[in-house]
C-alpha cells in the first residue's frame, strides 16, 4: 500500500494553476480564497468562497466538483487510509474536546484522582458529548524549570501509568484520546531520543489514539512512519492549516481562525476527501454560532474548549443547545456527511437562509443555517416530490405533511437567530433503524431558541489557608526584619500567557493572542504589621523541620527530589529549598507559627515605601542577584547588595516564590509567584518567563497536584503578624 506523497508548495501550486478557470466570472482560482489568483497563498486557502450570484451558482457548483477531481489526479490521491477500519471512527468524530489536564472537574487534586467517567458523563448533558478528546499538559507552565513537555505527562497524578488508565476508561465509554506534541520545546532538558522517538513511545505506553500537533499545520518528518510501526489506524490531527498533500495520511484537522463570510464557506479539505474530519475553532469568541454553523453546513465537527490555558471562555446556554441538537443528527446520518452525494448552498426560499443537500441511498438530508439576527418563520425549502417519502424536521424531531405544488415538496419551519435547521425525506425503511429514537430525542431537547447566548461568567474565589499562630510572637523573629503598617499603591505587572489575570477581567477585545502581552493593574491596599524572613527557607531548616514535625505529605511524588537519599545535597546547606508545593510550604510555615507572605507583604517588603521595581533600585544590575550564572540556586545570602529597602535577600532572582494567594473558578486553580529565578528556558516565547523578576512581576503558576506542582525553581519564605 502506497504511504508516501511527496510534493513541494512550489509543485502544487504549478499544479492548481493550471486548472484554470473553476470559480466564479472572470477570476481563476479565486474558488480557494477571496485574494487575488495571483497571490499564491491564495491556492492553498482552507476555505472555498462562492459566488454571491445565484444564477452562477450551479455553474460554480459543477467547477468546484471538476476542481476536485483533477487535483486528486494532480496528487495521484491514496485514500487507502480512510478506508482502513482501525481508524474509519475520524469520519464521525464530530465533538471533540480540547481538555486542560488542570481542569479541576477531569482531576482531584485532593485524592491524586482524575473524574474521567463524571466529566464525560456531564459533558453528554451539556454538549451531547464527545467523540474525542485531547489531554493538553504543559502549556503554560512549561519552563518554570527543565522539564520537558514529555516530563509534564510523566509527572501527571499516576505517571504514564495514570494516563493510560485515562485513555482506557475513555474507551470503555467510546471516547477516543490525543496525546500533544509541542514542537517548539526546544529549550528544556533534552530526551535520550529524537523528540519523534520519544513521542511514539509517548504514545505506546499511553495507548492514546493518535497525536494533536500543536502549532502545526502537519506532522514532521518521519512522524508518520513511527507511528504506523505501533499501529497504522494511530491519528493525527495538526492545528494550522492542513495542506492538501497531506490529507491522506492526517485523518482530521483543525479549521482555526478562518474567515466565514456571510455566505458560508465549504471547507477545502472536508470538500476534497468527505471522510477527512475538520474541527472548528475559534478559542477566544463568546459567540459561536458561526463556527456551529460551519460545522453545520459542511458535515463537519466542533472543538469544545472551555478552559482555555487557564482562562475560562465558556459556552452560552445557546450555543451548548445548538451542538447538542447537531450532534444526534450527524452522528446518526455519519454515513451521509462522509458521501459523495454533498451539494453546496442549494436554492432556498427565505432570505439569508443558506442550505446544503446531503444525499445518498434514498436518503435526501438539508442542513439549514439562518444568518439573520430575527428568527424566521415560514417556506424555506421547494425540493422535488418523491414517491414514498416521508418529510421530517430532524432538529424539533417533528414529522410533517407538507403541502405539494406542481410535483414540489413545500417544506416550512422555524429558525431561531443564529439558528440551524434540517429536514430529512426517504423512505422509513432507509432512515435507519434507531430514526425514530433519533426523532424522539430531538422532540424531547431543549430548544436553543429561548435561551440566553450571553457570556456565561465564572466568578474567581480567593482561597487561603486556615492559619493559626500560636506561641510568643517575639521568639520567632529571630532572621525576620519588622515591617510597619501601609497603605500604598500595588502596581502589578502580568505576562497573561494565555491565562487570564486574576479575576475575570478579560474584557471581549483583548480574546486575542495578545494576551502573551504584559499587563499592568493598580489597587490600593494596607498591609498590617508584620515580620518577614530575612532569606528563603534553607535546604538545612527545612531538614530540621522535617525532623522536628514528621511531616510526610500525602503524595511524595518530586517531593525534595533534589535531596540525596532523603538528606540534603552536600554544600548545599545554606541554599533555598526547593521542589515543595505550596502546602508543602504552608506546613513548615505553621510549624513555625508563622505563614506564607501574601502578595501585598511580598511585593512591599521587595519594593520598599518607594516602590522601587528591583529591591536595591529602579534598574537592573548584574551582580546583585543570582540570574542564573552559576545555573543553579546559591547561598540565600549570597548576595547581600541586592537586598531589600527593608533588608531581604533574594527577592529578586535564585528562586520563585510562593505567596499565600491561591485562588479557584472552579475550573482551574492558580496562585502568583513572585521574584523570578535563576532559570531562564530559551529558544520559545511560548515558555513561562525566567530569570529575575521585576518586584512588581507576578507570574500566574496554575495548579494541579503536588507531583508537577514542586519545581527547581520554587522556594518560599514566612511572615508572621505583630502588634501595632
């Protein structure tokens, strides 16, 4: 069987343009994209426009079919793949979900557990389910230390051992599951392989069911042949646009970002190979109705990603309505979406009313999109009359018994704004044995027509633990400077990342990839008196807090990873502690009788009354803080020029820190870092920030489990409270 297909950009393009004239009047080539033919991104465009002329509609219609077949000759096409039942299920893989492994209603923290069955079991209420789903991991936490992006599934709650049991109960409940390759980690510890190598072992021992390609349009090199060696029907799926000389060896797709006009678009891929699965996406919008009616119309399926990198951007109760009265629909007529019988943007009798007619085996289904902001109400479809046919409304799951004029079917209904409709005729024998299950859920379903598509917001809760101090205050101030009371401007800069700030103050405009920007806010606070370490907690003071307390966490996974058979690295004394969560953290603070510093007696105690951006001044300067020439943590004493105003080392530089700001919305759980560190992962923008920090930088660090949440680069100090 023939795998390989190999043609330059250079070679298709030649190839495309000597198709000549297959779109509308006067403008060669311009079927693949609005641009001028004579741009050559022009020929690769993802999506097809149509001519807005109806009378040209049927003629671009049989152009758009000759275009196919004379570019599958151009390729020599090998659909050999599509045809293999390993891996047939992409065709009808119409729900896919885009799973944030930190997502705290897919894991429990608390008991090292992921809610596999319970997360799938109210994704059916809410989205109809899912056909697939993609276990995202590392981004936007990558580069806070070395791991790398195979580290991060290594350290999830029960290893690779725990993500193959995910993939496994995903199977019992037929939900496939994808494994991420990011290939921009570039910078982090380097595997013993090739990141390819280390990849198809990801994916043997995780048992997953194919590879999402972050960033990328297609595989790399030799990806492909690694892969089959485990398992020919493994998937891939690639985020950017998929060229059309890899649409026989990558089952499905993303369509991302792309320009829906108001006619609606064909997707060029799903237009070339039918079986071939294309996803829409457009992360950061509130209003999806577009890319549900894309899908719609185009046979094709959805991305479902609500989390995004930490950043909640939820789906309306209308949009949530609209794929749960889809999917039933594709999925049962699967057959039909994956045919050859797809006739684009048939004639309708309501304005900006669109319809696409799938037909095959007796079998005549339209898929309606309404682009108005009014619903409608009323004729939408005349379609010839056949004999023995029965007319349905598959979306209310109605029968009906339409008026016949002149040996044409009048078909009526009702549109909501924004809405989809679908009508269905054939014979009963032809509609499948579970039609009238089909019929009887879509009659029982909620309709989206009444309900809101505003914003559903999330509200995010300071968490905090319950501290309680005990004891003389005085005894334990010994390596603690006092600090007065204060009222004073925060200023706090952000580098978002993806990830939102700390409430939900993303406003619509700024849903763009410009949230890898920094943003800066300001509020007024007061900060009571209280007392602050001097230095970070040291290696040697948590070994005698260990002694002191028997403390053993729950989940010892990485806990001090960096110590030598339980004891502390030689030399190594007088360095900060690292590879502690923050409850690993907020235990010696309460065996100490004091607690983690809040952000405002953090970032005071860094900055000084005048609030200075570095501790010792307005500017960086090397020499006074640990930025990583020794690459690794030094003496928290080591750099006594960099202190505080108040007399604090290390707040700039060696190691993050923790502050008690741990907050939830119930989606995902975060909490700020501050000072940066000694460590910096280069080659990506995509990684977190490195190096020393600005007194007013926090970094958003999100949190899933002790076991990934202990890092290199992370230590803590204490404070505790004084009397005026």
């Amino acid at each position: 069987m023939s795998r390989k297909i190999s043609f330059s950009r250079r070679q298709v393009i030649k190839a495309l343009l000597g198709l000549g004239m297959i779109a509308g009047s006067n403008r060669p080539i311009a079927l693949l994209a609005r641009e001028s033919a004579d741009s050559p991104d022009a020929l690769v465009s993802p999506i097809i426009h149509a001519s807005s002329d109806l009378e040209q509609r049927e003629a671009w219609r049989m152009r758009l079919k000759d275009w196919r077949e004379k570019v599958r000759q151009i390729l020599r096409y090998d659909d050999s793949r599509y045809r293999e039942s390993s891996s047939s299920w992409t065709s009808s893989s119409f729900s896919s979900c885009f799973l944030m492994l930190y997502d705290q209603t897919f894991v429990d923290p608390v008991h090292s557990q992921y809610k596999v069955e319970e997360f799938l079991s109210q994704a059916q209420e809410d989205f109809g389910g899912f056909d697939s789903i993609i276990l995202w991991h590392a981004y936007p936490r990558i580069g806070m230390d070395d791991r790398n992006q195979f580290d991060f599934y290594r350290d999830m709650p029960g290893g690779l051992a725990g993500i193959r049991d995910v993939v496994r109960r995903c199977h019992r409940l037929g939900v496939k599951a994808f494994v991420v390759y990011k290939p921009w980690d570039v910078g982090t510890r380097r595997e013993t392989v090739s990141d390819i190598e280390a990849l198809a072992i990801l994916v043997k021992e995780t048992e997953a069911d194919g590879v999402y390609l972050d960033t990328m349009p297609e595989a790399p090199e030799g990806l492909r042949a690694l892969l089959d060696e485990i398992d020919s029907g493994l998937v891939l799926e690639g985020e950017g646009a998929l060229p059309l000389n890899r649409v026989h060896d990558h089952l499905m797709s993303w369509a991302q970002h792309f320009d829906d006009g108001e006619i609606p678009v064909i997707l060029r891929n799903k237009w070339f190979e039918r079986r071939h699965m294309m996803h829409q996406t457009a992360r950061w919008q509130r209003d999806r109705h577009r890319q549900l009616q894309t899908a719609w119309m185009n046979g094709s399926g959805m991305v479902v990603w609500e989390v995004v990198f930490g950043s909640w951007v939820g789906w309306s109760a209308r949009d949530r309505a609209i794929l749960r009265t889809m999917l039933p629909i594709q999925r049962h007529f699967a057959g039909l979406f994956s045919g050859e019988g797809w006739t684009p943007l048939v004639q309708t009798e309501a304005a900006n009313v669109y319809a696409t007619l799938w037909d095959a085996k007796g079998v005549r289904l339209w898929t309606l999109v309404n682009r108005q902001d009014q619903p409608i109400s009323g004729l939408l479809l005349k379609i010839p009359a056949m004999k023995h046919a029965a007319y349905y409304d598959v979306v209310t799951g109605e029968k009906l018994d339409p008026q016949v004029e002149k040996g044409e079917v009048l078909l009526q209904g009702k549109l909501a704004s924004h809405g989809i409709g679908g009508f269905v005729t054939g014979a009963p024998e032809t509609l499948g044995p579970d039609f009238e299950q089909l019929m009887m859920r879509q009659r029982n379903h909620q309709s989206s027509v009444y309900l809101p598509a505003d914003f559903p917001q999330r509200h995010v809760m300071l968490l905090g633990d319950a501290l309680h101090y005990g004891g003389e205050v005085e005894p334990a101030l010994a390596d603690m400077v006092k600090i007065p009371s204060a009222s004073f401007t925060m200023r706090v800069q952000l580098r978002t990342r993806e990830c939102g700030f700390y409430g939900n103050e993303i406003e619509k405009s700024e849903l763009s990839s410009g949230l890898n920007k920094p943003r800066a806010f300001e509020r007024r606070v007061t900060v009571q008196p209280y007392a602050i370490d001097l230095t970070l907690i040291t290696n040697a003071q948590y070994e005698e807090f260990l002694r002191a307390s028997g403390y053993t966490p729950q989940f010892k996974e990485n806990f001090l990873k960096h110590w030598t058979g339980g004891n502390v690295p030689a030399g190594k004394g007088d360095h900060p502690v690292v590879y502690v969560s923050l409850d690993d953290a907020r235990a010696y603070a309460r065996w100490s009788k004091k607690a983690i510093p809040s952000e405002e007696q953090w970032q005071y105690a860094a900055q000084g009354p005048e609030g200075l951006l570095y501790p010792w001044g307005n500017r960086m300067e090397p020499g006074r803080c640990n930025g990583g020439e020794y690459g690794g943590t030094t003496s928290v004493r080591a750099y006594p020029t960099g202190r505080s105003p108040f007399g604090c080392y290390d707040m700039c530089g060696n190691v993050w820190e923790w502050t008690e700001s741990e907050r939830t919305d119930g989606r995902t759980r975060f909490c700020m870092i501050r000072g940066g560190s000694y460590y910096t992962a280069q080659g990506s923008h995509w990684y977190m920030d490195g190096g020393p920090q600005p007194a007013d930088f926090a970094a958003k660090f999100l949190l899933i489990w002790p076991g990934l949440d202990r890092c290199a680069t992370i230590g803590f100090r204490c404070v505790t409270p004084l009397q005026e």
